[in-house]
C-alpha cells in the first residue's frame, strides 16, 4: 500500500444558458407506391419538431471531485480506482503513514484546480442540458462562473501489486 496525493475540489458553478429546444409532434401521410406491379396507397407516421428559443439561469454546487496530485497516477488512472470513502477522513497525524510508503503532490493546485473547473464545467453542461424541458435540444450555450471554491490536500491509500508471469 501506498499513501497517494490528492486534490479534492468544491465549487459552485453560476450558469447564464441558451439553447434551442424541440417538441416533437407527428402527423400521418398517406402515399402511393408501386408493389408487385400494383399501385398500392399506405399511411405512415411522420415525425416533426417545432423549436423555441429558450434561456436561463442554473446553479449547483460540485463537492469532493478529486484530481490526482501524483504525476506517477494519471487522471483517467485515478478516476478508475474511485470511489473512496471520504467520509471516513481524518485530520492528518503523522502516526497514520507509520508502515505505509506516501508520495507528495507532484501537480500543483493551479493546475489541479484547472482540470476541476473543466470537469466541473462538463458536469454543468450536462445538467443543464437534463434540466431542459422538450424532447430533445440543440445549441446548448452556457457561460459559467465558479465561485466559493476549496481545495483540500488529502493522502488515500492506493494498494500495488506487480508481478511477473513468465517472463513479462
């Protein structure tokens, strides 16, 4: 086992949005066609969507998101092994890391910070786009401002296991 670095982020995302959304309706259209040689008159559903231009304001508060602080375990890596009980945190004791290896932060805060704000960011599009009333949208513009943001610095434990078989 090993004690890792990591940055755990929370922000509140403000959101000023447009989109345009569509409601779908269908009609019926008969036609002809020729089967067999005949001359055959058939009905089928066709789908329509009438759009409306739509604008808003969204907020939500993104707790806990954590980026590695180790360049050893990338981003993708770490989002892999989570989640973790964050619940069960504690302050830091240097008795906690007795028997244990642990690595110090390897990617500073401002950039840590950065990859929350765009995940973050993709987390408020995707809401945004939930909250939409219709069957569907396109456009999806949204300007967002993050405010009230904290970060801690916290070590999880990552547990390694390498091995070799045959001769790989």
């Amino acid at each position: 086992g090993v004690y890792l670095p990591f940055w755990s982020f929370s922000m509140l995302a403000q959101s000023s949005w447009s989109a345009a959304i569509g409601e779908h309706w269908y009609r019926t259209e008969t036609y002809t066609t020729v089967e067999n040689g005949k001359t055959v008159t058939k009905t089928r559903t066709v789908q329509e969507t009438e759009w409306w231009d739509l604008e808003g304001r969204h907020h939500e508060y993104y707790s806990a998101y954590l980026i590695s602080g180790s360049r050893g375990l990338s981003q993708n890596d770490a989002a892999r092994i989570q989640p973790f009980h964050l619940a069960a945190l504690r302050r830091y004791e240097p008795y906690f890391l007795a028997g244990w290896l642990s690595e110090e932060y390897s990617i500073e805060r401002e950039a840590a910070l950065e990859m929350s704000k765009d995940e973050s960011f993709r987390r408020e599009q995707q809401a945004i786009a939930d909250f939409l009333p219709g069957d569907t949208h396109r456009s999806l513009r949204a300007t967002t401002h993050f405010d009230r943001i904290q970060s801690d610095l916290i070590l999880l434990p990552i547990y390694l296991l390498t091995y070799r078989y045959r001769g790989k």
